[in-house]
C-alpha cells in the first residue's frame, strides 16, 4: 500500500482546470506550458497542510465536511493564482516553456536510466558550503547530457542550497532490455580562490524497456560530502 498525499491531487486538479481556462480565453500574456503549471503547483503544495490517506476509507472521509471542502477548493485557487502570477512574472531563464510533454525527446526502446546523483560540495577548512561556483559532471566524451533543461549542468552553486548540487543524466539507449553497464563519470569543479575539483564515481545499471521521466529520490545516488581546499 502507497501513502498519498491528497493535496496533490486537489492541487494539480486546481491547476490545470485554471490553467486550461486560460489556454481557450486570451492566454497571450500568460504561459500555460507543463513546466509552469508544475512550478505553481509545487509553489502551492509548498504553502498547504497535507492530507495523507493509506486507503479508501480515508478518501471517504475526506470528502464528509461539505463546507470546508468548498473552503479548501476556494484557498487552493486563490494560492495558484499567486503563484501562477509570481512564476509569470520570473519565467525560468533555462525553460523554453513549449507546451508539449518533457519527455518526448527521450530514445524509444530499451534505454540506460541513469541514476540521479546529488551531493554537497564544501570549504574543506572551514567546512562552509561552496557558493557562487559551477559543478559539472563529465564523462569521456564531456559534458554529459542532462535530462531536460531544469537540470543544468554545469551545475550553478547558490547559497540557498548550501552547497548541494544534483544531476538527472540523460537516457542512454541499450541494445536490449535487461543489460548491464557501467557508467563512469567525474565531478569537476573549480571554485575561485579553492584548489580544483576531480572526484571520480561509477555506478552500474541495467536497461529498463523505456525511459522513466519521472524524478524520483528514491532512486538517487547520493555522493559522500566533498571537499576544496582554499590555495
């Protein structure tokens, strides 16, 4: 059995109904792309108390109370229009907001999914987040292909992430379902005023029938802390 959060479900209903209103009136001015509507509804989930159910029993319940379901129903749409107006006015730089699914540019067929990987990167003297730097993650050939353009790389350190950083690798194809490969990758970075970055990771994967487009920290490989020392 799964735990659920129905506020998601209320949230993303909320959103779309919104945001497909928009798209079949004057929608012009704003942007009703995948993307946004995904970055209003975490801008939502992020302001509201969850709901977690376990069974059919808990939905029920949750639907008894009449009057605060319209009261939720009424808070939830206000929230997204806040937040849809904040995202609006400060559209990702990164996102060509097109209107299409994220994951139709991925192979066809048996595919590598590529763990994610995160870690942290710190002053090794101070043990104090590294900011305002880029971390990257190469391979033999270079810069590795990330999934989508929400997930940059070189990888932009900011202070509000204390120095963590994740990487999503692109699908790699596979001849066949079920084969093993191992992926090698370096961490690189150079943080002015710190020595340089080379920290080297493999993980083993085996091909999936198609490519997973959704995120998951379930399966991430997370790396142990890393550390630069000032020159």
């Amino acid at each position: 059995m799964d735990i659920h959060n129905l506020m998601e479900d209320v949230v993303l209903d909320t959103v779309n109904e919104l945001f497909d209103a928009k798209v079949q009136g004057d929608s012009a001015a704003w942007c009703t792309c995948r993307q946004c509507r995904m970055d209003v509804a975490c801008f939502v989930l992020n302001r509201l108390k969850p709901e977690y159910v376990l069974s059919g029993r808990g939905v029920a319940y949750s639907e008894i109370d009449y009057g605060e379901k319209l009261q939720r129903g009424a808070d939830v749409a206000s929230l997204v229009k806040e937040g849809w107006a904040r995202i609006n006015a400060a559209p990702r730089p990164n996102h060509s907001h097109r209107s299409g699914d994220e994951c139709q540019d991925v192979p066809v067929g048996p595919v590598f999914n590529v763990r994610p990987i995160m870690g942290r990167l710190f002053n090794g003297s101070t043990f104090e987040p590294i900011i305002d730097a880029n971390i990257s993650l190469v391979d033999e050939t270079g810069l590795v292909k990330m999934m989508d353009s929400n997930w940059p790389n070189p990888y932009p350190l900011a202070k509000n992430t204390n120095g963590t950083f994740t990487f999503w690798p692109f699908p790699v194809t596979s001849a066949r379902i079920g084969e093993s490969r191992r992926f090698s990758f370096t961490i690189v970075a150079s943080p002015e005023g710190y020595e340089d970055l080379s920290h080297f990771e493999e993980l083993e994967e085996v091909s999936d029938p198609a490519p997973i487009c959704q995120f998951s920290l379930q399966t991430v490989h997370r790396l142990r802390d890393l550390y630069v020392f000032p020159k």
